[in-house]
C-alpha cells in the first residue's frame, strides 16, 4: 500500500497510483523472472519501450522528437517557444540481467512529475516561467555498447556523432545500423536546455543506512576506463611445451588480481573492476590468443585517479611481459570528476524542507547523463533509496513509497521553477 | 613440388597427387583466410565435409555406415564377413580458428591408403587377410561439445550414449539436436575392431627438431579436466564498495595465474591450462556474477596428475575464500596415462625401415580417438612433421611431402596386414 504523501505548501500533487501503473507498463518491455531485466539499448525490448513513450507523449500533449543518436524527447510547451526550458529524465535502457528501477524510474517519475505539474498550474490559472522537456538518453548503461552515457554525450558536443554512430557491439552491429533497425535513427535538433534534472536510485547503501528518504548526488567521481587487448598465440593445450606459451588469458589474470590489490592500497577512494572479458577463440583445448578487458578505475580525487593510472600502465607492461604476450590499448574513456549545481541542490534541500525532510548529500561514482549534461547546463542528480544498495540486479529495489516520494519532490523543484523562474537556482542555494 | 617416395620391397604404392586432391577439395569445408580451419563438430561445415566423405565411400566402394553418436564409417570387405578388420581414420572436426592438417589429414590418408592397398592386392591377385575400416569420429576436439574424444568414448563403451547425446554446446544446443539437424543421427552398429591405426600430425616440434619424418607416439599423457564455475554477485563497478563486492573473475583470475604456477614448478612433467572462460553478464558495467573456467591438468606421469588435482583443490577453495563467493565444480573428466600397442609400433618401425628411415617414438599429451579405442584394441597414433610445432592455429602445416611419405607408412602397414595377417603385430615387436 503507498503511503500518503504529506501535505506540503507547494501546490503541486503526484499521483502515486498513476506512478505505479507507468512502472509496470514499462516493465513489460524486457522484464523477466525475479524482477530481471534484460532491455539493451536499441534491442528489441528498447524498441518497444521507446515506441510506448512515445505514444505516452502524444497521448498527454507532449510534442515527440528523436535526435541523431537515438535520444528520445518529450516536449510540453506552457510558456512559449522563448522561455527557459527545463529538462527532466533519465535512460529506458538496462543492463543485460539487470533490475526494472535503474533507469526506467527517471523518465517515468519525470513523466508524472510534468504532468503533475501541468495539472497543477492548469487548475490554478498560473502561467509556467519555463518549458519542460522528458528525457530518455541512448545507452546510457554502455552494456551493449561502449562507452556508456554516449546518447548525452553526443548532445552536449563532448563525443562526435559520427565517431558514436560507428560505435559497435559484440556482435559487430554498429550503433546507427541498430538506430535504423528499430527506427530510432531521428532528424530533431533539440537545444541544450536551461537546466537538467535526473531523478535516480542511489544504487547505494547511504539512504537506507540513514533513513532518509532523498538525496542530491552533490559530486561526481571520475572514471577511467581502458579496453585492452592481450595478443598472445593460439596453441593446442596439450602438446604445446609451458615455456613456449603465449597465453593472453594469463596476462589477464594477472592485471585482473593487482587491479585488486591497487584498490584495497587505497581503502575508500579508489574503486577499480573489470566487468567484462572477452576470450578468443575461447575453446577449452586451445591456448588463448587473445584476451581483451574492460578495466574502470574510479576515484573522487583527480590525482589518486591519475596515479592509478599510471600503476595500470606500469602492471600491464609487466603482465604482459610475463605471460610473453603483447598488449594493445584499444580505448582509452577519461571522465573527471566534479560537482552539481549548487542552485539545485539547494532547490532541492528546500522542497524537501517544506515536507519535513532533509536531504542527503551524496557522491555518485556510477556515471549518469546528468553527469555529462552538467558540462553544459546547470544539472543535479536526484536520489532515491536503493533496498540493501542494490543495483545492477534482478533484486535492486526502490519501494513504491520511496519512489512517490522521490517523484512529488521532483514536481515540487519543476513546480517552483515554473512559478518563480529560473532565478531561483542562479542566485545561489545554501553552502553544500 | 611432391618428392619421389624412396622404392621399397614392400609392393604398395600411394598416389601423392590424388592425396592432395583430396586434402584440397576436403578443406573447402570451413577454410577460411591464411590457411585457417572452422568446422566445429556438427556444424554445417562438417556436414558439408561429412557428405563429401560419404560421397567419397560410395565412390570408391566402401560402404558407408553412421552409428548413434555420428560416427562416420567407410568399410572395405576384402576378405569376407568373418576375417579380422583394421580400422585407420580420425576425425573431420577443427578448433575455431584452428588449422587444416589436425584430424583432417588423418582421415584423407587412411581413405588414400586402404585405396592404395586395395588396388595393389588386385593388381598382384593376391587375397587379403583383413577388412578395412576407415573411421571419421565425432567430435574430436571439445571445442564445441565437451568433454573431447566424445564419439570414439562412446564407441568404446567408455562413455554412455544418452548422456553424450545430451551434452550441450554454448548455445545451449544438445548433441543429439545438432546430429539431427545435419542429419548424422545414424543407427548402424559396427563392432569394435581388431586393431587400430591413426595417422595424425605431430602437433609438436620434435620430429622436425630431430629431422625425422615419421613416428609413433607409443606413450600418451593422462588428462584430468575440471569445469569450475565460481558464483559471485552481480553489482554495479561504481558505487559497490570494493569490500562489499563478490567478484567471480576475480576468483578465475586467481586460479589462471596459481595455475601457471604450478605447472611451473613442475618443469616439464605437468601442462596447465583455462582455455576457456565464461564471464556472465559480461557488461563492462557490473561485476561478474558468475565465471566458468574450463580446466586441464595433463602429465604423464599418474602420482603428479594426482598430486596437481589436489593442488587444484586447494587454490579454487582458496580463490573463491579470497574473493568471497562461492564454486561449483560442474563436472570432472579424467583420462589415465597410458601406452600404445608395442605390435603396433614395432610395425611402424619395420615399414619405416623398409624405406630408409628410422622412426621417433613420442609421448601425446593431446587426446587423440586413438587413446579412447587403446582401452579395447590394439592402437596406435603414428605422428607426421608439425612445421615449428604449431597446432590449432592457421599456419598449422605439415607439408606434402611429409603428408606423402607417412601416408605411404601407414599403406605400407596395412599391406603387411593384409598379406601377412594379424599375427605380425600380436605376436610382439621391438622392445620401445
């Protein structure tokens, strides 16, 4: 059962119930037992995902556009086409194996959020300061493709559209091939807008360990990200004397377990992964040929980041060495770290206030879009309870309640925007 | 240009040109750029080359026969149902990737051979003491379906046939499906053969060290094959603290790197490997919640495989502690040191001496169909040049002067079979 949510002097109201019903529509769309789901960025599922917004727009008023990298929009005209416009949204696409919230609740919550607002100002005879566009960025998840955050970064210049579109998968399937497959490959030119606001799961313990109900992501970690090749020799496992073996899995290994070690050197700061291994010709009587890894390194602090950089190169050389194999570093995907816009983490701290609530600050070290959009634009992540930090799981988890709550603040933040403009985040909020 | 094979008392005579004729027209099925070879076990490739192989039968007078696990057979009745039968073949099967000479060159020599015999016999009038078989198995390698040696295992009664049916690829396809989709899922029972006789490629550098052209591996290393998979969590590579994270590749990394370890400390007697590995869900993004390694230990000598598996143990339960989650050992394949029929390759050597050479007596430490059958007849691998001992990769080459002069061997072999009758190989050969 969905909580009340409390009064507030804000005069704006969600509707939980209609919240929930978004929710398990767009679940249908890649959702699997257990909560799974498997919805890959220009997939099938995503398709059908995509082409239900879409028809949500239309159905509630919002005029659809889709730009040249797949980004979906939804735009809701109340002020004029020369009004400040505030952007709101998050991404449909998921991990593969991944949860239903990650995501899907941003462009769901900013759906209702809007609409909400739209509503409210409609039944009060008020005039909006702003217009508001619903956001769902291409591959923001960087499963199916890499790297991730790649529709956001297009639009905001950091990444060339041609050099994203040749982008491919696994398979070999090129990003613009999979844009025409599904029919998402659009012609709309959408501008940078005013001010950018995702709404997000925590994906982290904080919240819950807290008992709070809201956060503001306040800075971002950078990240680094390396996709290397080990090039060994292909030989038969059996025959092939130890000492004349060129095994690019081993090199692998090898990275893999001081990647650890160099993480655990740094205690908090320094979180470091590969995710994803790929193994060539990958056959169990065959010594590999080739091993290519998907390294991240992450760290709040620039000059920890840069010096595990560094440590890489250094452990690669020697994996490399060691296993008499060579290395070819494919990509190299920097990411600095930052900070939101002061303005709307104070806006938010101050419509959570007027429900009783304070919020807290957080650093996001997963990216998001809003990471790439605060290149650009004023822009804040929002964040949500995640159950047991979960994320990137069938079990990852935002309680219904908390998903209301999230969802009425956010309306409270657009609401005030519209009613007293955008001045209320450029002239500064309280100290973070 | 093909070397004039050196005149011998003994009265066969094998045509170089037709056996290169063959090799040629055979390696159309699944040859690809710069001499590589895919034609995985059951795929259309070896269907292709399967019914090329049949066409070949019928042609040429054997009768063709195919039994429940897609065993391909060829047999020469030359001296009525009741006389004893040599059966000489490999296996059609390639690794991904892989050459044109490993199992292929084994079967195209026995199919020339027997012919050479067959029309020698004719031509002197003479009758023979045997029945000739040439055998084409399936499923050699394991690079598909494992374990390796699957339809000379079940052959031999080593294996059961509903369980090897219902092995299942990477794609989750079964054996007994991919048999029915290429239309090898045969009924013929054919019985187990008086002796044995594989000609293979070395697959090794040793006769070309020595600068011999022929051999026999008389001694074949035992092989224990572990499928480990280590169960992890699945989490996002950002926000997850490292402590809190359950990696599986972690562990797997581990495990490769102790692994070369060990065989390292063995110096020559022990070969490790992890050929394959599978990351699931292999997103650059989330930390792998599961990875199956595929494990080989090989040595000839019974007390250090032993020794090695209980190593073994102990680093995957160790691995998995360090690493904090959990293991599975899904199956277990242990194949025992052995050695070759002493008749067999006392044969060998006479035929070989007949012709100026001596031969090299080896050890394989790769499986060959030939170990499977050594269990209940006698067997024997006779080995021709590897140039630089390369195997499993396309530049895999033996030349054909050397594919020439070790099938003439083995026609040499056969002929002495048929003439003399078995007696020469069961009534002992040359001390090894």
């Amino acid at each position: 059962m969905l909580e009340k949510i409390p009064a507030s002097p804000v005069a704006v109201l969600i509707d939980p119930a209609r919240l929930q019903g978004m929710m398990e529509a767009v679940s249908a769309f890649g959702g699997g037992e257990g909560g799974s789901m498997t919805r890959l960025t220009l997939s099938r599922e995503d398709a059908d995902a995509r082409n239900w917004l879409s028809r949500w727009f239309v159905d509630h008023g919002f005029a659809p556009a889709v730009d040249a990298i797949g980004n979906q929009f939804g735009r809701l005209d109340l002020a004029g086409p020369d009004a400040p416009v505030i952007m709101v949204g998050s991404h449909l696409d998921s991990q593969p194996n991944g949860g239903r919230f990650d995501g899907a609740l941003g462009v769901i919550s900013a759906c209702e959020a809007v609409l909400a607002v739209r509503n409210a100002l409609q039944a009060g005879g008020a005039r909006s300061a702003c217009n508001f566009v619903v956001a769902n960025w291409t591959n923001e998840e960087g499963a199916r493709f890499q790297p991730s955050l790649l529709g956001s970064s297009v639009f905001t210049g950091a990444a060339e559209l041609d050099w994203a579109l040749a982008r491919r998968d696994g398979e070999g399937v090129s990003v613009a091939e999979a844009l025409d497959a599904i029919g998402y490959a659009g012609h709309d030119r959408i501008a940078i807008p005013d001010a950018l606001i995702e709404l997000h799961i925590e994906g982290g313990p904080y919240l819950e360990q807290k008992t709070k109900r809201f956060g503001a992501f306040t800075r971002f970690w950078g990240a680094t990200k390396y996709r290397l090749a080990f090039l060994g020799r292909q030989a038969h496992t059996g025959p092939t004397p130890m000492a004349e073996r060129k095994d690019a899995v081993l090199a692998a290994a090898y990275v893999i377990a001081e990647l650890r070690d160099l993480a655990d050197h740094h205690g908090l700061d320094l979180h470091t992964s590969v995710g994803r291994l790929e193994v060539f010709p990958n056959s169990p009587n065959t010594v590999p040929g080739e091993a290519v890894l998907f390294i991240e390194l992450r760290s709040g602090a620039p000059e920890i980041l840069a010096a595990a950089e560094e440590a890489l190169q250094r452990m690669i050389a020697q994996a490399a060495a060691r296993a008499k194999v060579e290395f070819e570093v494919r990509s190299i995907d920097r990411r600095a770290a930052g900070r939101m816009h002061r303005g709307l983490v104070g806006l938010a701290g101050r419509v959570a206030a007027a429900r009783g609530e304070t919020i807290l600050h957080l650093d996001t070290i997963g990216g998001h879009d809003a990471v790439s959009l605060s290149a650009v634009c004023p822009s804040v992540v929002l964040a949500v309870p995640s159950v047991a930090g979960v994320i990137h799981h069938p079990t990852e988890l935002t309680h219904p309640q908390d998903q209301a709550f999230g969802t009425q603040l956010l309306a409270d933040m657009l609401h005030v925007l519209a009613t007293e403009g955008l001045s209320v985040i450029t002239s500064g909020g309280p100290p973070q």
